[in-house]
C-alpha cells in the first residue's frame, strides 16, 4: 500500500518504457541518486529552498510541543542508547496522575500539543488509555505519544482512548545496520509503521544521521522512504555516543549533514511537520541555527528535574536544568528574533494538501551540478563515509 508512493511524482526524469517492477526500481535508483548528490553539495541553497517552503506552507509559523518523558524503562538494548536495557542508570515510571497533571500544567503555560515518550516497555500498555481519556476530557491538547513498537492492539486502545499522533522513528531503512545496532528486525519495525496509519495516527518516523557504519546511500534511501510512506512527521537528528554504551567512542553525527537531510526532506514532503530535535539542538553552535534548514517545530521538556536527568538517552541534553516557563518564553523570543512567529497551536497535518515531490531537488542539483565533481566535495563525501570505520569492530 505505501511502497513505492513516489513513483507517481518523477515520471519526467526516467524512461517509462520498462516492466513495472524494473520502472520502480529504476525511479528509486535515480532518487537515491539525486538525493546523495544534493548531501554532497554546499547547504547554503537547499536551506533557502526549504525555508521557503516552510514559510509558505506554516505562513512562517514554529509549532511549541510539550514533551513529559514519563519512563526510561526499557527491554531493548539499542547499541546508541544511553537508557538500553543493559544501561546502568537508575529507573523511573512516573505514576499516571503525574503525567496528566504535567499534561495540563503543560496546556496552561502556552503549549498545544503533549508528548508522552518512554523506553519501550509493557508497564503502561493498559494504564495509558486512562492517563489519554483523562487528558483529552481536561485539555483540548493534541496527544501525541513515542512508546515503541507495540501490537496492533495496543495501538488501537490508545487510538480509541483519544491518542492524535504516534512517533516512531526507523532510525534507518538499511535492515543489517538496524539489526546490528538494535538486535531487532526493521520489517517489525515498518508492520508497526503501517499499524499507526492504518488506525489514522497521523504518524511520524525518522532517522538518525551518522550512525556507525552509516553510507550516504544509507541516508538517501531514507529520504525516499519518507515520502514513499508520506509520513506526518519526521524526527532527523544526528548520532551522539553516549558513555556506557557499545558506541561511546565513536564520532558524532555531523551538524550540517543532519541539517541538509532536514532540508531535502522539507523540499521532498513539504507540509510534513519537522521538529528542530533536541539532539540537533544539543550539537548546533549557533543556537537561532537550527530553524535555518526548514525546520517547523520545536519541543520544550516540561519533565520534572527529578525524572529528566535520567531519561538521558544522550549525554548534553539541552533543557534539563531550564525551568519549563523561562525555556518556553525565551524560545519564543528566539524565534520571534529570527522572522518567525511561535505558535502554541495543535498544528495538526491535513494528509492531501501537498504529494512528496522531487522537481524542487533536480532543480537545485542541476544548479550545482558543475560543483558535484568539484574535489573538496568528493573528499567530504569520503570523510563522511569513513566516518564510522574506526567503530565497526564495537557492533
């Protein structure tokens, strides 16, 4: 049902005289294709052109969410996670009355939408319907909730119970990467992803960039991912090594790669909801950065202190010492410093108005294309590709 969604969309730019299942194979080739040109090329013009659309499309609006990472219990052991199972870090599982409390403190000082994220666990999988009915009778917040893969009916309580939104990230879309960093099958991980839209989720997913062994094709065929699937939103930030686990001395992800994956995908999915990710937020120096490549949400931690210092899935979190209200004041200032308007509505994505569209991206890379021989490009590629080879043997 969702594979191969963009083969609509290109029909210029291939020859259409093929079998059908060579013409797919020959569309996502030549996307993949000219998706790992566009990384390779200098941001400055991907990064107007996603800004562009961003501000056409949200009329220059930044959606606040609300995030209450309610527990970091966890039976997954992900290599890169500072909250695996294996981790030696003191657990919590807040109780449910905390979390709706949270959810309409959350509502009070200015938020539209509550994120409810935990480690992937069974402690809540009967509990949260109420913890859900009880926010949307009280509140009028969008609940969008991040809990791991779950059985389709798990997901259909939580749905019934009032849930908007779920979150779940592919990470990345190569299958052998994916089970060496979380011993765990990536086509459960996608049954999961067609469970949450075929029970109306407006539903998000992701990936994180520079992960060990990580190629830029590895990347590209994300980004193709996401708009085959045309998902609602997508979560893109880079790899942090975090201590205590298999990866701590690996490299970290870099900022501008992440950036212009966060940019193609903005000129890819257009209306899709992008977050500035905390772990972007994290890594970027220049703070008013990380709305510079199309980015149209962002997310204050309204988690008490107590909890939030140890749902630390990566070390150097921002927001864990800020007080929920002065974050939230000052972010807005920041955005309203950079031309943008902070939006505390629900900011909901209406699937239909916009098809995941790649002329924007030919465009721009036939602009460059005298650039994509040019040598220092090539020998970034090659430094982004090796970036990992020194931390193989830790997988």
């Amino acid at each position: 049902m969702y594979s191969y969604y963009i083969i609509i969309i290109s029909f210029h730019t291939v020859n259409c005289n093929t079998n059908t299942t060579d013409f797919k194979l020959h569309v996502a080739k030549h996307l993949m294709s000219l998706i790992e040109k566009a990384l390779i090329l200098p941001g400055e013009l991907l990064f107007e052109e996603a800004k562009k659309i961003r501000d056409k499309i949200f009329n220059k609006k930044i959606y606040l969410r609300a995030i209450i990472e309610f527990s970091n219990v966890c039976v997954n052991d992900c290599a890169y996670c500072g909250i695996r199972r294996s981790a030696d870090v003191k657990r919590y599982a807040m109780k449910e009355e905390e979390i709706v409390k949270l959810a309409q403190y959350a509502e009070d000082i200015g938020y539209g939408t509550i994120v409810l994220q935990s480690g992937q666990n069974s402690i809540y999988d009967e509990s949260l319907c109420e913890v859900i009915r009880e926010i949307k009778e009280t509140t009028s917040l969008a609940v969008t909730l991040s809990c791991g893969e779950k059985s389709f009916e798990t997901y259909k309580k939580w749905k019934e119970s009032g849930a908007d939104r779920y979150l779940l990230k592919q990470e990345t879309s190569n299958p052998e990467l994916f089970r060496k960093l979380t011993n765990r099958s990536l086509e459960k991980r996608f049954a999961c992803l067609k469970a949450l839209l075929d029970l109306n989720y407006e539903t998000g997913s992701g990936n994180i960039v520079g992960l060990p062994e990580q190629k830029l094709e590895d990347i590209a065929k994300d980004i193709v991912t996401f708009a085959e699937w045309n998902f609602d939103m997508l979560g893109i930030g880079p790899f942090i090594p975090c201590y205590g686990t298999p990866l701590e001395n690996c490299r970290a992800g870099d900022v501008e790669l992440t950036m212009k994956v966060i940019a193609i995908s903005r000129i890819v999915c257009k209306d899709v909801n992008i977050p500035a990710t905390t772990a972007l937020r994290t890594k970027v120096g220049e703070v008013s950065n990380i709305f510079d490549c199309g980015a149209n949400v962002v997310m204050g931690n309204v988690t008490p202190y107590e909890y939030k210092k140890l749902y630390r899935i990566y070390p150097g979190k921002v927001c864990v010492f800020y007080e929920p209200e002065s974050w939230l004041e000052n972010m807005k200032e920041l955005i309203k410093s950079c031309g943008l308007k902070p939006s505390g509505e629900r900011g909901s994505r209406k699937k239909g108005r916009f098809k995941p569209n790649f002329k924007t991206l030919e465009k721009i890379v036939e602009k460059l294309n005298n650039l994509s021989e040019d040598l220092t490009s090539w020998e970034k590629r090659l430094e982004i590709e090796n970036i990992t080879k020194d931390c193989s043997k830790l997988l």
